[in-house]
C-alpha cells in the first residue's frame, strides 16, 4: 500500500467508503480493486471459470445489492448490527 486508495482515511470512514462502494457509488479507483481483487478470488476460488468472468460475477454482486446483502451477513455472523449500512450514525 504505497499511496492511498479511495478518498477516506480513518476505521469508520473507511467502512463507510467500502459501504458506499457496494452500494456502486464509491470511488472509482477503490471500486475497481474490489472487483479486480474479488475476480481473483472467484478464479482460485474455483467459482469462476475465469479471472474476466469472476470480474463480471463481482460487477453484478454490486449492481445486484448481493454484495451488500452479503456485508450485512458477515455483520451479524460477527454480533454486529447490519442496520449500520443503512443509518451511518451507527458507526
């Protein structure tokens, strides 16, 4: 991590950039190394056959809201409360 990335800088602004980023409204350097990085994963993973389609999995994850909807699960797994991406306040 050399330079930085997105625009936000502290533990709960960045929460809530990544956020906004599976809400498809965060920056655009952050949200294309979360979906590069994701394409990865769903390529070793085994899900995608390949990088570019795990690419196009993870575009329609954020466009679809399943990405999110996947955040508010790990949340609650962890006892915290998923309404934190809906109400920033939560934070």
């Amino acid at each position: 991590m050399d330079q930085p990335l997105g625009k936000a800088v502290g533990n709960s602004l960045e929460v809530f950039e990544a956020i906004e980023t599976l809400k498809g409204r965060g920056p655009e350097d952050f949200t294309e190394l979360v979906k590069g990085l994701a394409s990865v994963m769903l390529y070793l993973g085994g899900v995608a056959e390949t990088e570019k389609y795990g690419y196009e999995m993870a575009e329609h994850a954020i466009e679809s809201g399943a990405a999110l909807e996947k955040m508010k699960e790990w949340i609650e797994a962890q006892g915290g409360n998923p309404a934190v991406v809906d109400d920033y306040s939560l934070l």
